[in-house]
C-alpha cells in the first residue's frame, strides 16, 4: 500500500534533491467566536477597529458577525505562520473592549438560534449576497451548527519539487495538468486516512446542553447539569452533531481528478432540492430566503474535510478558477481549535500537519468509488464519535484493521519523509513531531480529546467553565504578546485600506441586487 512513497523518497535521495520536498507554502484559516465576559455569544457588530470584514485579507467573519476569521498569508517557514496568527489574535485584542475570544471548537452558551447573530458585509451587492448566503445556511441547518470553529490548514508543495517529481515520474502531461492530479491524488488520501487527524487533534469530546436544547441526544453521557460529553469522542465538530448537510448525502463529489470533482459541484449548485423549493427565494414580504433552491447554493456551500484550491479573481466562483488556472493548493479542514494553545494550534502540530499531507501526496493513492467513499466517511463519523474506544476497528480495503495498528503503520512509513524534511536542522522538528504522535496512539491519555475530559474531571469543571479558564488565559496571553512595529503597522494599513475598498466597491455597483444575483449565478453554469 505504501511502497510508491519509500521508492519515490529514495529517488529523490539517490539524485540528491530531498531539499525540493522542503520549504512548501504554509497558511492558516481560523475562526474564534467573539463572547462576553459571561462567556455568551457577543451581539455587538463586527469591530470598527479591525476594519472591513469584506476586504480585509487578515481578519473577516464567518458564518456569524460574532465568528472572527483570521487568515494567514503563506509562508514557507512554520514559525513565520504561527507568528503571524498569533500577532494578528493580539492586534485584534486591542480593539476587542471587554470581549474575548472563545477558544475552543464548540460554542458556549447558545441561547438559542436567534442568539447568534448573522454577519453583515454592507450595502454592496457582493456584500449582500454573502449576507443572505448565510440567511439560506439558517433556513437550512439553523444557525447553531454555524457557530461551530475549527482550523483549515493550507498547504502546497514548493515550485521546485514539480519539475524534479514530474521528470522522477517520468511523467509527460504539461505541468499544471500533473499538478492538479497529483493534488487531487493527495485529496483522496487525506479522506483514506483523515481519521489520523481527529484521533491526534481532536478537541472536542464535550459540549453544552444548550447547543443541543430541543434535540434528542440519547447517545451523550452527563458529565454535569450543563454537560454533555462522550467518553471516547475525539471531535464532536466533525461527528453527527457538528457540521453535516442531509441533503448533500447524494451528490458524490469525484475526488478521481478535477474535471470530475468541478463538474458534479457545478451540478449540485444547479439541482433543484425539493425541501428547499417548499420555501422558496422570497418570503411573502420579498425578503430573500436563500440564494437559490438548489441542493447547493454556491459551492462553498458543500462541507467536505477537504478542498482543493485556487485562488479567485475577481468575480470568479472556486469552479471557475480551478478550471482556468488548476489546483494552488490544498485545504485540509479538519482540525479542531486546541484550547491548551492561546492561537488554537502549536508548531509541533503544523510540522505533522505538512508532513503528513506530503505523505498523502507520495502514497499510492488508486481511486475512490461512491461506495469507497462512503467507507472512508464512515472511518471518519466513527473515529470522531469514538475514536478514543479500546480495539477500535476501523474498515480498510474489505477487512477490520485497529485504528491503533493502522495509525502506528502510517507513522512508521513517514519515518524516511520527515528524516528528509529535517534536513540539516538539528531540532528535528518534524522527526519530533512525528514521534509525539506515536506517543498518542501508543497512550491514549495524550490525545488533547482525553486532556480536556481529564482536566474537566479532576478540577471539577464542567465544560463551559474549563473552556473560560483556558479563555482567560489566551486573553491575558495576547494582551501580554507584544507585535512588531511592522505587524502592526501591516494590520492598521490592511484595516485602512479594507475600509476604503468597501467603499469603492459599494460606490461603484450599476445594477440592482436581482439583476447582480441572476448574472452571478448564470455565469456559473458556464464553467
């Protein structure tokens, strides 16, 4: 299964070009409620301070005006990313007044649907239409699952590794072509082996009741009156009662190649869905509803743990961009916020994270059937539910495997790869990392999912207050972590400029917002 990778690192050792595999492109996106001191979900609008969640390509919003979003630019070294995500969480904490940033995945305290307030992006039509996108998300899936945050780590192999990887593969296509399969070959095998990352990283074995008022939840222990909990879950944002779409069940996206992946969603942006349909576009009083009542109201709409990428021009959706321009890079979306970390992730997870997705990229990766598909999707629900439970039995390839065994042999053939990532460095960050990992799945008690339900147990604290003890701790982290003259002189430019061009973009719409919406969703059809 993964003979290709030792016989594709040894080629690159044997012709001295190991170095090409170092030094990818490393960005992170990560959300972060915006609460009170009482820890409940902040009503106030987006911080003027922080500029224009429309244009501002380092701090916007997400699904609720209360979800920061902050992004990194990509860097080809892991500490100048983590750098940056946490100057930019300390900058943000100078406009923050008394709020605070809520640090872990699941949200505490949900009031209800209405209690999360959806983000407003202006009076633009490209603002608007963000705006009701997200009023469509509410109809629905209802607003709670939104408030959810996570981690989406990027990442792309260096320019200098295709030429040598294509020329070792003895492979003809033109570049971008070999490129994007190779890419896409790495996406079918972060679905194979995704279980990896929740088992590692998961973080959220725990949740309020309030997230789940109104809803049958039989399958939870009580840990408290306010708690519930399962005792071998490892992410409950990637389980049952995190982000799930019942209406997406059906469209089998290809991960097979790109065509194939960019023409079946185009089609689920055009497919009518009969409970979408029953309410409509427009309420009585005109008011949009959604977008459209198509199963997928723009193609961001589809939830998938991984995403190839490119980056879009202007007025360009991501199917557009991928067809014209091939896949950049590729987003793994997977990863829960770490409380234990002020920023929510650590260096030693980013090495693995590249690492790994470099593993996913060499190993033999045949393709995936629907019925593959669903195998591996099953994989994921169950390693996130109960990832954590002695034995576990995962399914591969026809037979049961351990999670325990089959994650100590995907450890063990990265062994060579993050040998030759380390390079001449002797920290051995990634040979570190990857040991690290080995740890957890030879001691269960490791996993952050296990750390949190330990910690809640022996301090007695149920889960809203853990999660304000480590909140109060990021706060007085960030407040104390001084940025650079040129951090925060790149942060005050990007909120003057993010406000100026919102205002350009609001001053110079010629069409009314129909007319906006129906060119939009029609040049779609044409990718």
């Amino acid at each position: 299964m993964y003979l290709r990778i030792q016989k594709r690192l040894k080629k690159f050792l044997d012709h001295q070009q190991g170095d090409a595999l170092c030094d990818g492109l490393k960005g992170i996106e990560k959300e972060s409620l915006r609460v009170t001191p009482e820890g409940n979900i902040a009503q106030s609008p987006h911080p003027t301070g922080l500029g224009s969640a429309l244009t501002n390509p380092y701090i916007t919003t997400d699904y609720s005006e209360a979800l920061l979003e902050f992004i990194t630019p990509p860097f080809s070294k892991t500490a100048d990313t983590l750098n940056f995500m946490e100057a930019v969480h300390s900058y943000t904490y100078q406009h923050l007044g008394n709020e605070m940033l809520w640090g872990t995945s699941m949200p505490c305290i949900v009031d209800g649907d209405m209690s999360i307030p959806i983000a407003n992006y202006g009076s633009s039509n490209i603002g608007q239409m963000k705006h009701i996108y997200r009023i469509g998300l509410w109809h629905r899936y209802g607003r709670s699952m939104q408030a959810i945050a996570g981690i989406h780590f990027n990442y792309s192999l260096p320019e200098k590794f295709w030429p040598i990887y294509q020329s070792l593969e003895q492979d003809t296509r033109p570049r971008q072509d070999f490129i994007s399969q190779s890419y896409m070959d790495m996406a079918r095998n972060l679905h194979r082996y995704g279980w990896l990352i929740l088992y590692l990283f998961g973080a959220s074995p725990a949740i309020c009741k309030s997230f789940v008022k109104g809803q049958e939840h039989d399958d939870f222990e009580e840990f408290d009156a306010g708690t519930l909990y399962k005792p071998y879950c490892t992410s409950l944002r990637m389980s049952d009662i995190g982000y799930k779409n019942d209406s997406q069940s059906n469209i089998n996206i290809s991960y097979n190649s790109l065509d194939k992946y960019v023409a079946r969603l185009i089609a689920a942006t055009q497919t009518p869905f009969a409970e979408y349909e029953a309410f409509g576009v427009k309420d009585a009083n005109g008011q949009y509803q959604q977008l459209n009542t198509n199963i997928l109201q723009i193609e961001n709409e589809y939830y998938s743990n991984v995403r190839p990428k490119q980056i879009t021009r202007s007025g360009e959706s991501p199917s557009q961009a991928l067809k014209k321009r091939g896949i950049r890079y590729v987003e793994l979306r997977s990863v829960d916020l770490n409380p234990f970390d002020p920023a929510g992730i650590n260096e030693q997870q980013l090495h693995f994270l590249e690492a790994f997705m470099i593993f996913c990229l060499l190993a033999d990766s045949p393709s995936l059937s629907s019925e593959d598909k669903a195998c591996v999707d099953k994989n994921l629900t169950l390693v996130a539910s109960a990832g954590r439970q002695p034995g576990l039995k995962l399914r591969r390839n026809g037979d049961s495997i351990s999670l325990k065994d089959w994650g100590l042999e995907i450890c063990q053939e990265m062994t060579l790869l993050c040998e030759t990532l380390d390079a001449d460095d002797k920290t051995k960050p990634y040979s570190n990392s990857l040991a690290a990992q080995i740890a957890k799945l030879n001691d269960v008690e490791l996993t952050p999912s296990a750390k949190i339900l330990k910690a809640m147990k022996e301090q007695k604290l149920p889960f809203f207050k853990f999660a304000m003890k480590q909140v109060k701790k990021h706060h007085t982290f960030f407040n104390q972590h001084s940025i650079n003259n040129e951090q925060q002189q790149c942060f005050e430019k990007a909120r003057q400029q993010s406000i100026d061009e919102q205002r350009e973009i609001e001053s110079s719409d010629t069409v009314e917002f129909d007319e906006f919406l129906e060119r939009y969703l029609a040049q779609t059809k044409n990718v």
